[in-house]
C-alpha cells in the first residue's frame, strides 16, 4: 500500500491512478527520484549540520519575565536556516510570519530535532528573541494538516 500523491488516500502500491481521486500516480522508484533523494539528502545533511551548530548554542526557550532581542548576526542566520529549508524543499511556503507549510513527505522522513530546529529559526526570524508565550506552527503543504507546534514550554510535534 501506498499513499496517493494528490489525496494521500491508501492505494495499492502498483496503481497508476488514485482510485479516490483520480490523480496520475507517478513511480516512486524512477532513476530522478533516486537522484533527487540522494541530492535531496546530501544537502539536508549540510542543512541540518548547520542548524545544530545555530541552535547549541542559543538559550533555552523557557519563558521568563523578559526575553531579551537577539542580536542582528542571530537573527540573519535564523533566516538562512529557512532559506536553506526552501533551498532544499521542505518549506514549501510561508504564508505568515509565524506559520511555514512544508513538504509533507520530506518532512516526515526529517529528525525530530531538525524539525525543532526548523520551528526555532522561524520563531527567532519572527520575533527576534526567544519564543515566550509566543508561538511557531508547521502545516503540511499537501495535507493541511498541523505538523508540529513550538511555544517558549517547548515543541510538539505531531
């Protein structure tokens, strides 16, 4: 069984088209995917080094009576991380300052720390200090489903 490209009902694993919905299924073992997976995964691996490195060494996002602004550096690097997550894909769209709506598949084969890391750049791109009772969200593009929630008590994903 697999899931349907435009749906995500459960199909059989050799459909052509989506019994639900009609969608043309494409064959998710084509020579581009393979290359696409291997590019895909070299650059997130690049990605994700650096969002470790960022995110180490940030304080902890407990809230407290004042969080003060990160400074200008912190905050343009923020903004890479979530450039490098559109370079590669995974954010498809940012329809808010607060809200990015990613690739459903890419973001489920994505670590749960790199997902965190993820949700923290885009609190730190906007609202320039630590998450307080502040919140971050993460949609799928596809399913429109809430993926994952970051508030300064912590991240939950889903």
């Amino acid at each position: 069984m697999k899931k349907c490209n435009q749906c995500a009902e459960s199909i059989q694993s050799a459909a052509k088209v989506c019994r639900f919905c009609g969608a043309p299924q494409a064959d998710r073992t084509s020579a581009n995917d393979r290359a696409f997976v291997f590019a895909g995964t070299a650059i997130f691996a690049t990605v994700i080094a650096g969002a470790i490195w960022l995110f180490s060494s940030m304080p902890s996002a407990t809230p407290t009576v004042s969080n003060p602004p990160y400074s200008k550096e912190r905050i343009a690097q923020c903004a890479e991380v979530l450039k490098s997550g559109e370079r590669i894909g995974l954010i498809k769209e940012r329809p808010t300052s607060v809200r990015i709506n990613v690739e459903d598949r890419i973001w489920s084969e994505t670590s749960a720390g790199s997902k965190r890391g993820f949700l923290l750049a885009l609190g730190c791109a906007a609202y320039g200090r630590p998450l307080g009772d502040d919140h971050v969200v993460a949609y799928g593009f596809r399913s429109g489903k809430r993926l994952a929630l970051a508030t300064g008590h912590g991240v939950d994903l889903y």
